[in-house]
C-alpha cells in the first residue's frame, strides 16, 4: 500500500521507470532494484522507496507488453492458419515438401521392401 504523504508521487515513479527502460531494457528491473540497493546502503530512504516502486512499474509494464504480444501474435496466427489443415498440407507439397508425418530425407535414395 503507498502512503501518499511518505511515498514519492506516481508521475515521479512512472519518469523514473521509463528513463530506466529506456536506458536499460529488459535489464531495466534488475537495474532498478540494484539501485534502490545502493539507496538503502547510502541511507537515502526517498530513493528506495523510490526504485523499489519504479521497479514494480517496470515489471507490471513487461507483463502487459508480454500479454498484448501474445494477443497480437495469436491473432495473426488465426489469420494465417484459416485455411486450417488441408491448407497447410497444400502449402507444403506446393514448396516440395513431404506431406506426411515425418519430412523425407533427400539422402536416400528408393526405399527397398
């Protein structure tokens, strides 16, 4: 819970946590929480408690960015397999390939019964 009179205002929080992924990354977290622990070993409560909050932004920004990729990446991903697998199975003898369950191996010859 933020103590609105003791903790660092939200827009403070949000400017810190995106410098940090910008200059950072994905190693942005780990930046973040090494800093507040620097904050801690200097004594300077404002700024731990400060990256302690930027580091919990930054990680729930990853985990929305991560859920809208998966979204957009299913959804092209419905789109592309329409077709469903009868189309799949066109496409591949289309670009040579073999279309049973396993790929054929181009180094053998004639399979001998």
């Amino acid at each position: 819970m933020r103590w609105p009179f003791f903790d660092p205002p939200q827009d403070e929080i949000a400017a810190v946590a995106c410098d940090l992924i910008v200059r950072f990354g994905l190693q942005s977290h780990d930046e973040a929480l090494y800093l507040a622990e620097v904050a801690a070993n200097m004594g300077a409560r404002k700024n731990l408690q400060l990256y302690r909050l930027a580091a919990r932004e930054i990680e729930k920004s990853f985990a929305e960015a991560r859920v809208r990729v998966n979204m957009r990446l299913a959804s092209e991903g419905s789109r592309n397999n329409a077709g469903g697998p009868r189309k799949l199975i066109d496409d591949r003898r289309a670009r040579g390939e073999h279309a049973g369950l396993y790929p054929a191996d181009p180094r053998r010859g004639a399979v001998r019964h």
